[in-house]
C-alpha cells in the first residue's frame, strides 16, 4: 500500500507499509485523511478557476474607454446628455477597476496560501460567504466594522486611518 502525505499539489513523501505493519483502522483514517485533502483542493481550485475568470472578465471590461471620450456637441441638451452618460461610464469604470484590484488580491492570497482566512481577525471566512464572494478579505463581522468604520470617516476606501489634523 502506497500512501502519499501531500502538502499543495506534490507528494512529499512515499511511506511504503506492509499489510502486516499498518492496521486497517490506520488505513481507514488514511483513506479519509486523503479524501478530506482531495477535496479541500478541488474546493480551492475551484475558487482559484472562479477568481481568474472573474479578473478576465474586469480586465476585458476595463479597458473600454470609448464611453468617456469627449465629443462635441451643438445643442446643450445633447452636451448634458454627454456628460452625464460619461459620469456613469466613469463611475462604472471605478466600481470594475476597485473590483479587479479585489479579485487580483483574492488571487495573490490564494498563491500565498493564505486565501479564505479574514485579514483582519485571522479567522477562516467561512466558505458560504466565499461562495456568494470569493474575492472577500474579510470575514463578516470585520466588513461590518470595517464599513461602520468608513461611514464614521475614521479609515478611508483602502482601509487606512483618516489624518483628521490634516
């Protein structure tokens, strides 16, 4: 019986038993061990697929500039329109580009291995809410200090303590 202790995705090491030195209650627990590591890995590398399709998505979206170009216009009215439809063309490019940035960080934890655990208590996130979200650096009672925190204008968009002596 071969049994491979696996740390990522390469064996790390190739134990070698008999049947006379390892009990079939060992193998069992081995067995399951295996299963649980298998699966924890698909889960991840389904999470990694879902993330590095999402980032091809925003990076597609992205640089799409055509709706903020300048153009002129006679009519005021048609100048207004302009500017508006260019306003939410921008808004929308800044909610895709702050998302990608999200996406691409989720992407590097996973490479750290570090992806799933909150980033401010350094709890695991639990994986329903990585399943609505996987981009998510935190778990949900950090976003829901970290937003209340925001609103309060005590930390800014990146998270950074705001200098109220400035």
């Amino acid at each position: 019986m071969h049994l491979y202790l696996l740390s990522g995705h390469e064996p790390v090491a190739d134990l070698r038993f008999t049947l006379k030195t390892i009990s079939p209650e060992t193998a069992r627990e081995a067995r399951a061990t295996e299963m649980r590591v298998n699966k924890e890995m698909s889960k991840n590398n389904e999470f990694l697929r879902v993330l590095e399709s999402k980032r091809n998505e925003l990076l597609v979206g992205t640089s799409d500039r055509d709706e903020i170009a300048i153009e002129n216009a006679a009519e005021d009215f048609d100048r207004l329109q302009q500017q508006m439809n260019r306003e939410v063309a921008i808004r929308n490019l800044d909610r895709q580009s702050t998302l990608l940035k999200s996406v691409q960080a989720a992407i590097a934890r996973f490479n750290d291995e570090t992806f799933g655990t909150c980033l401010r208590c350094d709890e695991p996130i639990p994986e329903k809410r990585l399943k609505a979200l996987p981009w998510a650096a935190y778990c949900v009672p950090c976003q829901e200090k970290i937003e209340a925190q925001r609103a309060a204008g005590e930390i800014d968009e990146d998270g950074d303590p705001v200098d109220l002596a400035a």
